[in-house]
C-alpha cells in the first residue's frame, strides 16, 4: 500500500477544504432567506469567493494528477485517492479488515453525529456552519481509522 500518507493528507485536505467551501454556501442561505422573507422589490446577495478558491485548487490538482495516469493505473474516479490499490491478496486482506473496523465505526460516529446535531439550535447565529462540520465527522472518522487500521495491520 504505497502513498497511504498521501492519501490521507488529500483525503483530509479534501474534507477541510469542503468544509470551507460550504461557509459562503450557507451565508448565500441565510441571505437568501432573509429576502424572501423581507419581500422586498430591489435585494442584494453577496458571496465571498475566496472560501471556494482551495477547494476549487485542490480538485483541479487532482483531476490533473488523475487523468495524467494511464488508463491501467487509473481507479474509480470517486473513490480515488480515498481506496489505495491492493496490487496482491494480502494487500486485499488488509484492506478488508481495515474496512471492517472503518464500517464498525461509523457504527459509532454517526449516531453520535446524530445527537450532537441536536444541539445546533444553540450555535445558529454564533456559529452557522455546525451542521456541516458535524456531518464532516462520519468521514472523518471513517478515513481515520481505515488508514490507522491499514498502518497498524501493516506494522504488526
């Protein structure tokens, strides 16, 4: 399993950028609804584009390094980088028992995701992008602990 380091910093680096690139989405929201709730003639929305600008980067980068592989080397599109390729059957072996543990724990995130976004009526004006970040947490967690799993399986 070569690049797994990689591999979890753009997988990271993906979520973090996502998860900055909602916060105009969200204010766009809140903006919006207050016109249609003001029921003005003349309205004016802004979006801070900046927020967008690395998420926009990022994939760029990635399409770029995605599409320059060959056809032979190249993966599924939406699980690369997340799944590094298992080029024999132990690394198959490893992959699938990392995934168990992965599946396992979104068995415990999301649930727990669940119940801390009933608190967000308490961060609404404070703190507009709470949703987001709690939904964000499923993979999070998720990729966490399959590289850990794989890392650990391969160490051992």
């Amino acid at each position: 399993m070569k690049n797994l380091r990689i591999s979890f910093v753009l997988c990271l680096l993906s979520l973090i950028f996502l998860g900055l690139a909602t916060m105009p989405l969200i204010s766009l929201a809140v903006q919006f609804a207050e016109v249609i709730k003001s029921n003005a003639d003349t309205w004016n929305i802004t979006v801070s584009m900046m927020p967008i600008l690395p998420f926009l980067i990022l994939s760029i980068a990635a399409l770029i390094v995605y599409f320059s592989k060959g056809k032979r080397q190249r993966r599924s599109f939406w699980l690369w980088p997340m799944v590094t390729p298992a080029d024999d059957e132990r690394e198959r072996a490893i992959s699938a028992e990392a995934c168990r543990k992965a599946f396992g724990a979104v068995w415990f995130a999301a649930p727990l995701c669940a119940i801390l976004i009933t608190y967000y009526p308490f961060f609404t004006g404070k703190f507009p992008i709470f949703p987001v970040i709690i939904v964000l947490l499923i993979p999070l967690v998720q990729m966490t602990v399959y590289f850990i799993a794989v890392r650990k399986i391969y160490r051992s």
